[in-house]
C-alpha cells in the first residue's frame, strides 16, 4: 500500500501571501490530521478531519484552515502567511472509527516564509 | 489533561550498547501510548503502540518498551544500538475528544545521536 504523500515538499513564500498544502491518505483511511512542527513549538495539532467534515481543532488561528474531499484526499490553507508560519506541516492519516488507532504520517510540506 | 515529558533532550550511545529513552506521561484516564521516530528530513515512523494490552510491548528494528503504570513511564528500550538508530524520538500520548477523533499530544522529543 502506498503511505501517505503531501506535496508540495517544500514551498517558499512572503509574507502577506496564501499558501495551499495538500495531503493524500493511505487508500482506505477516511481520517486525516494536520500538525505544524516548528522548533520553538514542537510538534502541535492543528485540525482533523474525517468524511469531509472537520471534527476536531487545535489552538490557532482562523488564518489555518482545511477540507477533505470525498476521496479523502485533504488540503490545508494558510492566508496572509506570517514569518512565524514558517514550520514543516505534517499530514497523518488513520482508519478512525472510535476508540484509538494510530496515525500514519506522510514526509511533510516545509513552508518558508520570507 | 494529558501529557507526556521526554526526560532527556539528548542522549548519546556507542553503536552496540543499550538505549534507553525515557518518557512519563500524565493522563486522566487510561491512555494509549505511542513511541515515533523522526529521520533528518523525513516524516514521523510509528515505532509501537501500547493500548492497554500486554505491558511489554515490542516494536520494529528491535525497539520495545514498558508501560508502567505505577511510575506512569512508557519508557523505549533497545538492546543494542545501531548507526541508523541516530534520529530524534517521540513519545506520545494519544486521547479521544469529544468530536470523535483522536488528537496526538507530543513530547518534546529526544535526539539519539549513535557513535562508532
């Protein structure tokens, strides 16, 4: 089975400017999780979603935001980036369902903001 | 809340010797518990899981660790170390919110640096 892919790989932008990120999930998973990775931060949650609909947010800002397509396949956007966004953006996908499962994670988008 | 504390930033090892990586977890309620390994460059690698099975849990390229509840560790063991061991570490704790999904809780990670 493939693993999860996101792509771009890396991405420079500017400041001010929008960015789209996009994250294909392991054939068969219907959850897909976002985190942002800085090494001020770590490694931080950011959004997921799960059958189109986003079911859970982490603590940032309405600038990051997502959706999921019917074939699971996700993008993730940041508007007016800041030089602060500057972060490797991990996409995980998993089977969901309920209880726990683990996640999968793909290489990651490395945003540089300039 | 949950949350995990990688008690050691940094570890160094000679290639062939025990690793020890050490993580504590604090969780309100029986916790699923998770060790991930990150190459320079690369995505995050599940390592192992623990979801209130067996303690001992084994993982792949020789890593298991213990879920000890008493002491609240989960800490990643590995009998002999290899170059390609040389790579940062995560513990991580994982809970199911309200929504339905679960979230990740990471610690701050730990880099293994594996020498000759």
């Amino acid at each position: 089975k493939a693993g999860v892919t996101q792509t771009p790989r890396y991405l420079i932008k500017t400041r001010g400017q929008q960015v789209t990120l996009s994250c294909s999930p392991i054939s068969g998973h219907r959850s897909v999780s976002w985190y942002q990775q800085t090494p001020g931060q770590g490694l931080q949650f950011l959004f997921e979603y799960f059958s189109e609909t986003q079911r859970n947010k982490g603590n940032f800002p309405g600038r990051f935001s997502g959706r999921q397509f019917s074939n699971s396949r996700s993008e993730m956007n940041v508007s007016t980036l800041e030089l602060g966004d500057s972060a490797l953006y991990l996409c995980a996908s998993s089977l969901a369902g309920q209880g726990f499962y683990e996640q999968y994670f793909g290489p990651g988008t490395r945003l540089t903001v300039t | 809340a949950q949350s995990v504390t990688q008690l050691d930033s940094h570890v160094s090892v000679s290639e062939g010797t025990p690793v020890l990586l050490r993580c504590n977890y604090s969780s309100s309620y029986s916790p699923s518990l998770f060790w991930y390994v990150q190459h320079p460059n690369k995505g995050l690698q599940l390592l192992l899981k623990y979801t209130s099975a067996a303690t001992l849990v084994k993982g792949i390229n020789g890593f298991e660790a213990e879920f000890k509840k008493s002491e609240t560790s989960f800490h990643l063991t590995k009998p002999s170390a290899h170059m390609s061991d040389a790579a940062e570490y995560f513990c991580v704790v994982s809970f199911i919110l309200t929504g339905g999904g679960n979230k990740l809780t990471f610690g701050t990670g730990t880099q293994l640096k594996v020498e000759l």
